[in-house]
C-alpha cells in the first residue's frame, strides 16, 4: 500500500506504540461532511481525504490501517475521551483543545448558511436577527462557532448534520451552517434553497490525536509537513471532487 512517498524516516517503536497502540492506526473517519470522509451507500466502501490521509500515514508508519465510521461528530468527541480511535480529521476549534491535540492545518473551507426556500435572508449579517432560526450539528465546530459569536438569532441544534438539513426541509429552522462545498451539494436537494454568498468564518481541518499523545504528535506534524511538499494533500482534495476547497497554507 502506497504512503507519502516521501523520506520520511520511519518511527522509533516508542513513537509507533504511542500513535498506534493496538498495533493498527484506528483512524475516526467522520462521514457526515464530505470534505472529511464519505461512505457509498450502495457498496460501504468509505473514502474522502480523512481516508486517503489515515491510510498513508498508517503505511509510512509501518502499522494496519483501521478505518471506524461515525455518524455525529459528537460521538467522535466523546470516544477521544477513552481511547477508541488514535487519529482523526476534525476542524480546529479551542473548544476542542481539553481533549485532543492537533496536527497543523491541511485544508481551509468557507463556512456559510444554507437558508430555506422562501427565505429573505441575503447575507451572514441578516441571520443573525431576532426571530431567525439557525441551526448547526450538536458538537460541530460549526455550532460551536454560533454559540460563541451569535447575537441575536436561536440557535437550535441538532442531532446530526441529515438532521440539520431536514430542519430546513421541514420549515423548522431558517439557516444551516456548514461549508460552502456540503451546502452546495444540499441546495440541489432542495429546490428554492440558497447558499448565501459571503462567509461566516473559515474553518482549518486537521488530523487530530487524542489528548496526552505528544511524541506521536511531532512525527504526525513532521508528516504532514511532508504529505504537503509531496502533492498527498492536494491528491487527497482532487481524488475526494472537492471543487472550491483549499490546500491549508504550509506552517511558517
């Protein structure tokens, strides 16, 4: 199986049995927002950059490679606290921070609203008024974004990203904040539907380890340094159609 392809030297056992330490690399492969991982329905086969990424590392470090699915980003979060998975693709969020340690960025998306058909909301400003709805993933970086910066508007999460949609679909919520590239594709869903123009924020992603894990942290940052110079990064955008999503800038 093909890794980074680079030259990167191989870890010391001691930073192998930090980063893997059931002697396979559990990679949280989080298929809810497809700029992170996808699953196709029809035949279970997982893919996405969070996959590409996991599987290379788990090569270059001379380690099986264990793909876990999860549906809500809150149950991923709660599994950092007890050790089921040893790496995962997650948004950089401070939030976050008591219980995972993060790789530098690989990826920058937009964040934006999807408002509901009829809806007169034009721009980010207009949504955060009194009487709008909005609503986000339970534990999402995207909510936990809006219960830091909204003013106005309520904010209603909920229990899943197909969860959130379905508020909009149903006339229960006004806004869905996600990135620009998932709405897009929920907008064809639902005739009527926008995706506003401006943007939000700008979230990174990034591979995350959990909490208390630092040699394995360093050799996962010097790889990702490297998955960069060797075109991995970008190979993983275009393999997963991510049209209009980023490359992350290299860490000075």
């Amino acid at each position: 199986m093909a890794g980074c392809a680079g030259r990167l030297t191989a870890p010391s056992p001691s930073i192998k049995a930090e980063l893997a330490p059931r002697g396979e690399l559990r990679a949280a492969l989080f298929t809810g927002n497809p700029v992170i991982a996808s699953k196709n329905r029809e035949t279970g086969e997982l893919s996405g950059t969070a996959f590409m990424l996991g599987r290379a590392l788990a090569a270059d470090a001379g380690v099986g490679f264990a793909p876990i699915e999860y549906t809500t980003i809150a149950r991923l979060m709660d599994d950092a606290k007890t050790g089921a998975w040893d790496v995962a693709v997650l948004a950089i969020d401070p939030a976050r921070r008591a219980v995972i340690d993060y790789a530098p960025p690989y990826v920058v998306v937009d964040i934006t609203y999807l408002v509901r058909p009829g809806s007169p909301i034009a721009s980010v400003a207009e949504a955060d008024r009194p009487g709008v709805r909005v609503t986000a993933a339970r534990g999402a970086a995207t909510a936990l974004m809006l219960q830091r910066t909204l003013k106005n508007a309520q904010l209603t999460p909920a229990d899943s990203e197909p969860a959130a949609f379905e508020l909009i679909r149903e006339g229960k919520a006004d806004a869905y904040a996600q990135n620009r590239f998932m709405l897009l594709g929920l907008a064809d869903r639902l005739p009527g539907a926008r995706v506003l123009d401006d943007r939000l924020d700008v979230v990174q992603l990034a591979l995350a380890l959990p909490k208390g894990r630092p040699t394995a942290l360093a050799y996962v940052t010097t790889w990702m340094a490297q998955a960069r110079r060797s075109g991995l990064v970008q190979r993983a955008i275009d393999a997963a159609g991510l049209r209009g999503v980023q490359a992350a800038p290299a860490a000075r």
